[in-house]
C-alpha cells in the first residue's frame, strides 16, 4: 500500500485536536483504522460530512453526518 491509501475529506474546511492539517478539506492517511479514528473525533464549521475514502477504489468507507443531522442524545462526541 502507498502512504495515500486513504483519504479524509469534507466539502468545508475540517477542525479538531487530531487533525494535522488544519483548515484543509482532506488529509491523506496510510492506514485504514487512523483515518477512521482522526475523521471520527473531527468536525466542520460550518456543518457538514467528513468521509473516509479508500483512495484506489473510491469507495466511501466512513461517514460521519454533520452535526446538525445527528440523532440528538444518542452522539457523546
């Protein structure tokens, strides 16, 4: 695997204690469970989608909604 395997993306610039690039819309990560764990405890501002996307095949391996779109008492984040 190349270090691009996976891709953390969002259409608004991404905001969080783990997140190495601040400001940007995606980072490339080389392993799945850390792009999963980084876009997990990321957000927006203003809301919207983070995804994690497995860059060979462009599929769509992780969704996180916006906020605003979240069952309320069930996120703890």
């Amino acid at each position: 695997m190349t270090s691009a395997d996976y891709r953390i993306e969002s259409n608004q610039p991404i905001i969080g204690r783990f997140w190495p690039a601040s400001g940007s819309q995606s980072y490339a990560v080389s392993d799945h469970a850390l792009a999963i764990s980084i876009a997990a405890k990321s957000f927006t501002s203003p809301a919207s989608e983070i995804r994690v996307v497995h860059v060979p095949t462009g599929e769509v391996l992780f969704r996180k909604p916006p906020r605003a779109a979240r069952v309320e008492g069930l996120d703890e984040a």
